[in-house]
C-alpha cells in the first residue's frame, strides 16, 4: 500500500535528493510538491521545483507557497546553495504551465480534507506553509497522520552556533507546527552529522543513473557545513526514516522554539528529560547504512 505525502520544500540542493527518492520510489503516493521560501526566494524555489518535475517527466503538482516567513524577515542559504538554490546542472527548460495557480495551503488543504486516508506532511524547508495552513484550517489535523520534517538540532546550529536553518528562518512558524499536537517527527542536523555522506560515495553517484549525475553535478556546487567529510544530505533523512525507521536511533523529547533571544533565536530547546514529549527526536544512523539506503533508492530513479 503506497504511503499517501506531501513534500513541502525550498529545493535546494539536499531537498533535490529527497525530491528525487520520494517522486521515484514505489512506496510512496507523492500527491504534490509545496514549495516556500526559504534557502532562496520563492520564485527560484519554485522554479528548482518545476525543474524536477520536468526532469523526471512527472504529474506531481507544484504549488507555490509562502514567499516570506511569518513575522521574520527574510533570510536565505544562497551561499551554501548558490543564487539559483539548484546550480550546476543542466535542466529543462521550465514550463511555468506545470505550475498549479493554486496556492500551496489551499491545495493542502483541499487534498488534506478530500484524501480518502490520512496523509504525512514532510516539510524540509522553513515551516511558514505548514504552520498557515494548521493556523488557517486547523479543522485539517484531522487528516495529517504525522509531520516528519527536516529542521533543529538537538546540539549545535549551522545558521548560528544555537540554530538550523529552517528553524531560524521562521521560529514563531515552528512554534505553531511543534505546538500542533500532531505527531512530529523531527529530523534535525543530529541524524545527518552522524552519517555524512563522504566523498567516495558522492563520487560514485555520478555513473550510478542519470539522477545520480544530476546530484553529483549539484552536490559539487554546495557548500554545506560538513564539507571537509563530505555532503549532509539533510533533506533526504525525511524520506529515509519513513522507509527504514527501524534503523535508526530516536529519542522522545519535548522541543521548543526560541523565538526572541538576540543570540538564541531559532534554537530547537530539546528536553529529553520531559514526561510530555512533543516529538521524536532522529538522533543517529549507522553512516555505511545510510549510504546503501541512499543508494538503494536513488535506483528507483532514472
Ligand atoms: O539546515 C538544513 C536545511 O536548511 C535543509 O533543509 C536545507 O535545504 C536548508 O533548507
Ligand atoms: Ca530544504
């Protein structure tokens, strides 16, 4: 039975990885890409997402979303992901007809509540969309099996020495969607440090497939902490642990969000000490096991 998700994402170099396994691997029912701003701006976000679309040929509606955080100003990861988000490779050209002129939270919402099983939001961008549509339509939680997202760090930051980027970006999102109630998985920088994707690896990917040279060609241009072991695929844990949850290492916690602190703002305060957890924490993967995962799927792709 195929998984029902949404991916909403700022592609991106790591979210290309993950894009790439979810609109390819058979276990899942990919019922569209949302995209928000976030590593760039929305026009470009959106832009990657179509371009994926188009690489792989695929019917997933893109819709666009939230083009600036909710009370934050803007900030952006061009420097790690280069001024496109998604340089170094040679696309297609976009077709801007594959882009659905509904907004990303109508269009969760109307699938959400239209869906005839429960779906899971795997949100691996700045968490803007998610928390409008839960502050907008709260009535749709009830059609939200889980959020398994990519953002925090339950040790150090890479925006500052305290957060991760999605998080930073819009911390009073992230307290809305934590805060939710709903079950939340949260796969912060811990789980990808643990397992850094090395150099050799990376190397292979270039004459594994034709998507394995797409990401070989975008992971040369990223510029990502880590770079000295080798590629932090972030986003693709998402998609990892849904299919292969049991190799991993989780711990409950509860986690909130600095919203205020000139020097703490974004962090992800995670207290594994709580007898009211709010998620469940991705801690760690075997490193040679998350290479064969990652391989093992990316075979599903062209
Ligand atoms: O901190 C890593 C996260 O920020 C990833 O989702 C990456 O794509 C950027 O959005
Ligand atoms: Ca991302």
């Amino acid at each position: 039975m195929k998984q029902p998700i949404i991916i909403d994402t700022d592609p991106g170099i790591d979210d290309a990885a993950a894009i790439s396994i979810a609109l390819n691997h058979p276990s899942f029912d990919l019922r569209m890409i949302t995209t928000v701003n976030g590593n760039v701006g929305i026009e470009k976000t959106t832009a990657n997402a179509l371009k994926l679309k188009r690489f792989f040929s695929s019917d997933v509606p893109v819709h666009r979303g939230s083009s600036q955080p909710l009370i934050s100003d803007i900030v952006d990861a061009s420097a790690v992901h280069g001024e496109s988000g998604m340089g170094g490779y040679d696309f297609p050209e976009i077709n801007y007809n594959d882009l659905s002129s509904t907004h990303a939270v109508e269009a969760m919402r109307k699938e959400l509540q239209t869906s005839d099983e429960p779906i899971t939001l795997i949100p691996i961008g700045p968490l803007t969309n998610i928390a409008l549509l839960l502050s907008t339509y709260p009535e749709v939680k009830d059609y939200i099996k889980e959020i398994v997202l990519m953002g925090g760090s339950a040790s150090r930051g890479n925006v500052t020495p305290l957060a991760e980027f999605n998080i930073y970006c819009d911390p009073e999102a992230a307290q809305i969607v934590f805060n939710s109630g709903l079950p939340i998985t949260m796969v912060g920088l811990d789980v990808a440090r643990s397992s850094t994707l090395s150099h050799t690896a990376v190397n292979k990917l270039q004459t594994l497939n034709q998507t394995g040279d797409m990401l070989y060609q975008i992971f040369k241009h990223y510029k990502g902490d880590g770079l000295e072991k080798g590629i932090n695929v972030y986003d693709a844990y998402t998609i990892l642990y849904l299919l292969n949850s049991g190799k991993f290492n989780v711990q409950e916690a509860d986690v909130q969000i600095e919203t205020t602190g000139a020097l703490t703002k974004g962090a992800t305060v995670t207290d594994f000490n709580t007898h009211y957890p709010n998620c469940t924490v991705v801690m760690s993967v075997e490193p040679i096991e998350f290479e064969k995962m990652f391989f093992d799927v990316l075979k599903y792709c062209k």
